[in-house]
C-alpha cells in the first residue's frame, strides 16, 4: 500500500511565474514476497539494490548510474541487520514470530522538479528531515539522496522498534484495521485507510510544502 502526493506552489521571480512540483511517496515491504504476490512488487532487497544502483536494477532512463549519498541516519548497509533485528525480537497479535512475508520496511522518497535552485534544494531536503525525525523519531532509520537523476530527490527508510508492529509507522494500516476491530466492513476499510493517507499528506504539506 502506498500514499503519493504532489504539491504545487506558486511564486514570482523577476515577473516569471515559476511553478514548482513537489513529490512525496511511501510503500511498504516484506523481506520475501507472498506466493500471493504478483511480479511486479518488490522486497527489501530489490529495494536497497535499486537505490544502491546494483547493475540492472534501477531504471533504464539512468544512464549514468551513481552511488546514493548518505545524508542521515543509519548507514544503508545496516538496515538488513536493523529489520532482522525488528523481526527476531517481534510477535505478531498470536505471539507468533514474525513471518518472512510481513511487511518490515516503511521506504519513501521526496523529490523536487529539475531546475530547483541548490539552495532551495537544500530548505526542502533539511524541513523533510525534521518532518521525518518529528513524525517517526529513531525508527527514521536512513536518508539517501540521488544525485543521477533530473528531478533532485531523497529515500527515506523507516523501521518500527523491537516489538512495535508495523502498523506503528503506517497510520493508513492503522485506520483501516481499526476500522474493522469496531465492527466495520472489511471490504469498506479503504475509506479509512485513504482518509489515514490524507492526513500523513497533510502534514508532510504543513512541514515541508508550505514553507517552500
């Protein structure tokens, strides 16, 4: 499940109209795919080999493929350990251990149009952080910035705590399984789930759309 949301803002520079188009993104990940799951989704390792820039795992529009650089955090190379750390020392809602196919990793990515200033780069990629660190404190476990791209972006990797469930960084599961435990209609728990989804958008839009 995913959230996506673009903001588009408005200013005037020497009495051109300048448009900017900013992006925000989240997925969740198992360590190994469901036998339910299709070819097209991922697990945490196609994840770190796409960002990671692995040969043949990135897209093909990447012509000059160039390693991510670490901005916060954790470094990437720990975050295998860190999830199976989460997954060893956690017990799902039957106190059994957590399976290979639950979802582990939150991964996300914020970008910004080409041609953004450095320096405006530089206010959006700093409010995104303090956003991430107020929202999800030390489960905010990695930032990694692309720099091989036009669209100047960020992934950012979010683990719960030992014993924590996933739903724990993910208010949209949250929502939507709540929803069901008050007695509502599975099949009607997207409603809450969307709505859950609006309001992460929202505040990303507060911290870090508005004042850019």
């Amino acid at each position: 499940m995913h959230s996506f949301l673009i903001i588009i803002t408005r200013r005037t520079i020497k009495n051109e109209i300048l448009y900017m188009f900013q992006f925000v993104h989240v997925n969740s990940y198992s360590r190994q795919l469901s036998k339910k799951a299709t070819h097209e989704k991922w697990n945490v390792q196609d994840v770190l080999n796409e960002v990671n820039r692995v040969e043949g795992c990135f897209a093909q529009e990447i012509t000059n493929p160039i390693p991510p650089i670490h901005i916060y955090g954790d470094p990437i190379e720990n975050l295998q350990e860190t999830i199976e750390d989460w997954a060893n020392r956690t017990k799902d809602t039957r106190n059994r251990k957590t399976r290979k196919d639950a979802v582990c990793l939150l991964a996300g990515v914020f970008s910004a149009p080409d041609g953004t200033p450095p320096e405006d780069w530089e206010k959006i990629k700093s409010d995104a952080i303090k956003w991430g660190r107020e929202k999800y404190g030390e489960r905010l476990r990695t930032v990694l910035e692309h720099v091989d791209e036009a669209n100047p972006n960020c992934h950012f990797y979010v683990v719960p705590l030992p014993g924590e469930a996933f739903d724990t960084v993910h208010e949209g599961r949250t929502a939507a399984k709540q929803f069901i435990a008050d007695g509502g209609d599975k099949k009607k728990s997207n409603g809450p789930y969307k709505e859950a989804m609006r309001s992460f958008q929202d505040g990303f839009y507060d911290a870090v759309g508005a004042p850019n």
